[in-house]
C-alpha cells in the first residue's frame, strides 16, 4: 500500500507547499505592493485560480496521511504521519476560516468602484497565509521524515 500511497502523497502535500511557499516569495509580496483598486482586481483573480486545486491538495494529504498512521508500519513512522495531518489539517482549518472567505469576498468587490467602506484585508490575509505557508512545509518535511524512516 506504501507503494502507492506514498507517491501520491508527496504529490499533493508537495503541490499545497509549493503554491504556499510560492505565495511567500511573490504573489503577497506583489499584491501588498499594489494601489488598491488593482489589488481588489488581482486578489480576486489569483483566489479564483487556487481555490478550486488547494483544497483537494490539502484534504488528500490529510486523508492520507491518517490512511499511512493507522495503517504503516513502525510507530516512528506512523507518529509522524499522525502529525503531519494535524499540521495539513490544521493549514485546511485556516484557509476555510481565514483567507478562503477573504478570496470569496475579493471576488464580489468591482476595482472600479470599491465601496467607501472598505477595509483592506491585507495585513490579517498576509499572517495568515504565512502560518499555512509554514504549516504545510512543516507537514512536508515531516511526511518525508516519515517515508526516511520507512525506505
């Protein structure tokens, strides 16, 4: 089961650390950079382009990791899967409560007439995706400190 699991394990929490990591290095950086109005605009563009494949990355980790503790061989190896799905699970928690109703909003606003009212989610955003950022790397290392064990 290993045999299979594993690869597809590292496929999916690989492509949720990378697009976080991805963020961190560029896409925050870029759209803190930017004028309000071409904020509003690029948020809702980049949030509709990752919504949809981010959750799935980040429920298959999740799905598999706890597949590999109940399931793997040597207690070393199967903690450790343990606590990498704690850390997706807990990066799954934060998108769904922090930054996917923030995304989902961005995307009702019009740049061209952003309401007087406006508050700028930038800042809270930003601290929150760098605590996911970090958690889905932290599950990643682990997830291969787990597979080390078991090779």
């Amino acid at each position: 089961m290993l045999n299979y699991l594993a690869p597809l394990l590292l496929l999916c929490n690989g492509l949720a650390a990378g697009v976080l990591f991805g963020t961190q290095l560029g896409g925050f950086p870029y759209l803190a950079s930017l004028p309000t109005d071409r904020y509003v605009h690029a948020h809702a563009f980049f949030g509709q382009r990752y919504d949809p494949a981010m959750p799935v990355c980040l429920i298959a980790t999740v799905v598999l990791d706890v597949v590999l503790a109940l399931s793997g061989n040597g207690t070393g190896a199967r903690t450790l899967f343990a606590l990498a799905a704690l850390l997706a699970a807990a990066t799954a928690l934060i998108s769904v409560t922090k930054n996917a109703p923030v995304n989902r909003w961005m995307r009702t606003i019009d740049p061209q007439n952003i309401p007087a009212d406006f508050r700028d989610p930038r800042h809270a955003w930003g601290l929150w995706n760098k605590r996911r950022s970090l958690l889905t790397i932290t599950a990643l290392v682990v997830n291969c400190a787990a597979l080390g064990l078991l090779l």
